[in-house]
C-alpha cells in the first residue's frame, strides 16, 4: 500500500489530479507533526484562499480511510498520522510477497533507453576518470531495466583519430609484438609517450603517421590488422575490470564503425542549407544559440568527433527506435552534446528532444594517497586492487576466521569504490579516498554490505521460528516503524533515480535504510522468547534485507553472505 497514493486519491481540489496532490505531499521533519504532510499554499492561488482556510476544509472533508489515523490541519499545512500497525503491515506483506522485485515497475514496458556510457578509448590507459561513466552508466542500466524498460548499453569507443597512425609508426620501429603481447596497454602507452619524445625533434615523423592512418582508413590490410591487434589488446585488458565491475555492453560500435554512416548526415545537412562554409571547413553555424559554430568536415575533407556522433544519433535512432538516448559523459563535453543536439532539432528531427547528456564531475584522488605507476595518471586497476587489498587487511584483522577471504575482499573493495563514486549528485566533483570509501563505520558499501550480513545470521538464528505473526498482539515501536517508512519509498526511490539520472538517490537510501535498521538491531531484541513477537522483527528484518541487497544491486555492489 502506497500511503502517498491513498491520501492523494481522497483529497479532492478544482483543477488539479490526483498526481499534482501526490508529488505536493511531504515527509514532516519529526513524526510528531505527522508521518505525511500536504502544503496547501501549493493550491492558494488557484482557489483564491488562504492555505490555513484551504487546510481547515480539506481536514474536514477527508473521509474515513483505513491506515490513516488521524487528519489535522496546522497553519497552511494537512497533517496526516498513519495506523502505524496497518502501515507495517501493508508494507511487510509487500516487500515479502514481491521479493526481489520489490521497488520494481511495469512503467517502461514497450520502451527503449540507449546508454552511452564508459565509452573508452583505444590504446590509451584506463584510469580513475573512466569509472564514473563506468559506474553511473551501468547503474542508469540496471535502474532502467527494473523498471522494465529495454536497455541498450553502448561502449561507443574511441578508435578513431590519427593517434592510431602514430602507434603503428612507434609499434613499427621500436615494437615488438612479443613485449606487447605480454605488456598489453602499459607498452602500448610506453611506444606513444616515444613517438611524442622523438616527434618533437624529427616533426617529419607526423607526415608518415598520418600516412599510415589514412591506408587504416583506407583498408590496407598490415595498417588494418594491426589496429584491429591495438583494439584487441586495449578490450582485452578493459574487460578484467568490466568483470570485476560487473558491466556489460550490448554495442561496442565505436566511433571507426561510422566511418561508412556519415555521409547521408552530411547530405541531408547540406540538403536542408544548413552546412556552411568557414575557412574551408564545413560548419553548422550556432551563433544565433549562443555557441561556436559546429564543424562537420574540417577543410581537408576529414570527419570530426562530432560528425560521427551525429552518424550515432541517426544510427541509434534506426537501429533501436530508443525513446531516450543517454550519454554519460564528463560535463567537459557540454558544449559538445548541446551542439550535437541543437543540430539534430535544426534538422528536424522531432526526437532531438530525447536525446541527454548525463554529465558528471570530475575525479581526483586524494594527495599521497597513491604514487602513480607511469606519470601522472592513475590506473583504475591498481585503484581497484588498492581498494581490494585494503579490504583484505581490515577483514584480516577484524575476521581473520573468515571462510572465502578473498571472494568477500573482492566485493568490499569494489563495492566500496563503487558505492564511493555513486554516493554524490553525480555532478559534484569528488575527491577519491580509500579510507573514506572503506570505512566500516562511514555512509559506505562495507558499512551496508555489514548490515545485509547481520540481517543475514540473524535471519539464521531464527531460522526454526514460524514465520506467521499477529500484529494486532503487538505495541509497534518507532524503530520498526522507521524502518518500514523507509522500506516503503524504495519504489519512489527508484523511479526518481531513473527521471533524474541519478543513482545517488539509491545509494543514499541504502544508507538510511542500513542506519535505520541498525538502531532497530541495536535498541530492540530481535529473537525474544515471544515468537510472535520474534516473527514479526524477524519479518522486518528480511524485508530490510531485501531492499539493501536490491538497492545496492541495482548501484553495482555484491553483496557477501558473511563478514
Ligand atoms: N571517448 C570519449 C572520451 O573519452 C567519450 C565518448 C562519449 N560518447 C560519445 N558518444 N561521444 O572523451
């Protein structure tokens, strides 16, 4: 039962829906003033009437609901106390008859969202800025997909550009395919800091590098495989951290997959007169919107990053007929994605408007706390085995009886850079620290993933108790009752993370619930020598369990049975 929706359907004003009434309705900030609240100064110019007033005559006319106690108006306010023993009885039943569909929807059934997000680039290191798109974007998926929308994952590579012309230079004169076999990435990196080292003296250089990308583009078949080998190397050692990540792709159609697809964007551009021509470049003009202009082809006739994201947008468009398409990508792109977009709505494409640039702040790891293996970048692997190992310690030290360590180390120390990305408005930027992510006792992943394990031997303690209750044998408390409230948002949860592209939301709530249930471990027995009694806590605390393990699912954080 949906307490929102119950008192939104019986409250009845000229010229608003029962929803306007449902997205006005607060949490008061102590239950003493009520569980709910509706702010009438919402409705005052509407009905031309003071909120007190409106307040007064709505309190009178609510009618008799069950599960809602009592209905006072208080100044411009409606305030609503619950039948708090209804109320968790409702919500038990819910959780425990939905499961792990509970907070799950029906909402985006027959529609499709394509995500655009990690979207790596070949041949250069992977590092700390690409797990937020990594994170964020995986999490929009799984957010989506729960709300049973069709979720297309796009990994929209960068495989393009004449960095590859030079890497085969490099790779040519002072490779070897044996080093780079065993290396992978880390050589690859080592050849293109070479070629910029000697370019700088021997420029010439340039001019066969560029060579080598034209006859990539060209078709040669050496140039070719040996790009085909760099893109290998670079997904291959990309992959062991999607897996420990646990993100997946349904398209690694990168930016070199629109080589052959630009050409009727620049046709239709041209077509519709809105190509011109600036210092040999063909550009959009944008000047009218306050932006530089678009450019197209630049004066040689070569595509650009934006004319190939514009042949992804048709692409997608054909392809998967999305309703919404995402790109997460750091906010450094805006410009960009409202160039791209503003282009695609002067082209008239009644579906630009569908199109989202989910951007993001920037990552920085805290000073000291790491030395960078090769200059100034920091690997995500080795941030991630830091995080791994650091895991290891504490459970060492905390556990060291543990059964399967190193299974559990793995999922706190992901989990906890995870959770640790996703714990902010996603456009914030964030400064990246170990012992702030795994801290036991900080708003983090282990701190979570420790409450599911507790509800998990305390649900085994019990395990010989009959699961039925009474609840009318039983004076509910306010720890219950906090923890039923929360259990009760996490469909609303869900839906807003997805609306506003923020998986923060989810995080959070995985945090409050965790609290809330630990003040009901800590302050009320669980397992009592009265077995209703017991029945009913052991109820709410599998239901607590099941909303923190879906809630952190759907953000990308395992959960271990024990820890
Ligand atoms: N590879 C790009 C980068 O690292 C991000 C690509 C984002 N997606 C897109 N369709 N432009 O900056």
């Amino acid at each position: 039962m949906d307490y929102k929706q119950l008192i939104a359907q019986n409250i009845k004003i000229e010229g608003f829906e029962a929803e306007d009434v449902y997205s006005f309705i607060e949490v008061p900030p102590t239950k003493e003033v009520g569980d709910y609240a509706l702010p009438c100064f919402k409705f005052s110019r509407a009905l031309r009437k003071a909120p007190p007033m409106i307040a007064k005559d709505l309190a009178e006319s609510f009618p008799k609901v069950e599960g809602i106690s009592s209905v006072e108006a208080v100044g411009g306010y409606l305030n609503f106390k619950l039948d708090r023993s209804g109320f968790i009885g409702g919500v038990l039943q819910r959780v425990l008859g939905e499961g792990e569909l509970y907070g799950s929807s029906k909402i985006g059934e027959g529609k499709t969202v394509c995500l655009d997000y990690s979207s790596v680039n070949i041949a250069k290191p992977f590092h700390i800025g690409h797990l937020s798109t990594t994170v964020i974007g995986a999490a929009l998926y799984r957010i989506y997909k729960f709300l049973g929308y069709n979720t297309v994952g796009i990994n929209h590579l960068g495989d393009y550009g004449t960095q590859f012309g030079k890497l085969i230079y490099a790779f040519k004169t002072w490779g070897d395919r044996a080093v780079v076999d065993q290396k992978g990435l880390e050589e690859l990196t080592r050849l293109y800091v070479l070629y910029h080292e000697v370019a700088e003296k021997t420029p010439e250089i340039d001019d066969i590098a560029r060579s080598y990308f034209k006859k990539i583009e060209d078709g040669d078949k050496e140039c070719v495989e040996l790009f085909e080998y760099f893109k290998a190397i670079t997904l291959k050692e990309i992959d062991k951290i999607y897996k420990l990540l646990d993100v997946q792709f349904d398209s690694y159609a990168g930016e070199s997959f629109y080589n052959d697809k630009m050409q009727p964007v620049v046709d239709e551009l041209k077509e519709k007169g809105l190509l011109v021509e600036s210092q040999g470049a063909q550009v959009v003009d944008l000047e009218e919107y306050g932006m530089p202009p678009c450019i197209i082809l630049r004066s040689d006739g070569a595509s650009l990053y934006a004319t190939r994201d514009m042949a992804a947008a048709y692409y997608r468009k054909n392809t998967y007929n999305f309703d919404k398409c995402l790109y997460v990508v750091a906010y450094q792109q805006n410009l960009h994605f409202q160039q791209i977009f503003k282009v695609l709505e002067l082209l008239g494409k009644p579906w630009a408007k569908d199109m989202v640039h989910v951007a993001y702040g920037m990552v920085s790891l805290e000073s000291g706390s790491m030395s960078t293996r090769k200059g100034k970048v920091v690997l995500l692997e080795d941030v991630l085995s830091r995080c791994i190992q650091k895991a290891l310690d504490i459970i060492e030290e905390k556990n060291p009886n543990l059964e399967n360590k190193h299974e559990t180390a793995k999922q706190v120390g992901v989990g906890a850079a995870v959770f640790g990305m996703l714990y902010n408005n996603k456009i914030k930027d964030v400064v990246f620290s170990y012992d702030k992510v795994l801290n036991f006792d900080g708003e983090t992943a282990p701190y979570c993933q420790y409450t599911v394990a507790r509800c998990n031997s305390v649900i085994a303690r019990a395990r010989d108790i009959n699961a039925a209750y009474d609840l009318s044998r039983i004076d509910v408390n306010e720890q219950e009752f906090a923890v039923c409230s929360l259990l009760q948002t996490f469909p609303d949860v869900v839906l807003s993370a997805a609306e506003k592209y923020e998986p923060c939301y989810i995080t959070r709530f995985a945090v409050d619930l965790a609290k809330a249930f630990n003040k009901f471990y800590f302050d009320c027995k669980i397992i009592t020598d009265d077995d209703n009694l017991t029945a009913y806590r052991v109820a709410i605390t599998k239901c607590a369990r099941q909303a923190l393990k879906t809630a952190l699912k759907l953000i990308g954080v395992g959960t271990p049975e024990k820890m």
